[in-house]
C-alpha cells in the first residue's frame, strides 16, 4: 500500500484482477453510475460491517 497525498490518513490499494472479473466490477459500477473504485468501496464496507468470515478455498 501506497500513501496517498490527497487525503490524511487515506492509502491507495491497487489490485490486479482478470479482465472477466474488472469487466464484471465495471458492468456493476457502470449500472449504478458509480466508479470502479466507489463501488469496490462500497461492497468491501459492507462485507467488512456484516461481521462475515471469508473462507478461502484453492480452485
């Protein structure tokens, strides 16, 4: 993670993703005329409020 010059205490995450998964993200943001960025904000804040777990498994 990177500081992030334009706002105190911020930091910038990148990601790579496939471009199945960035178009899907896209084709999301785009249908609630969010950025790519707000809308990942958006459901990873609410993951994060719901309290879930993640459970990670190998494909």
């Amino acid at each position: 993670m990177a500081s992030n010059p334009v706002g105190k205490g911020t930091k910038i995450v990148g990601i790579n993703l496939s471009a199945e998964m960035a178009e899907e993200l896209t084709k999301r943001a785009d249908s609630m005329h969010l950025s790519v960025s707000r809308y990942c904000k958006i459901i990873l804040q609410q993951w994060i409020d719901s309290g879930k777990k993640l459970n990670l498994t190998e494909r």
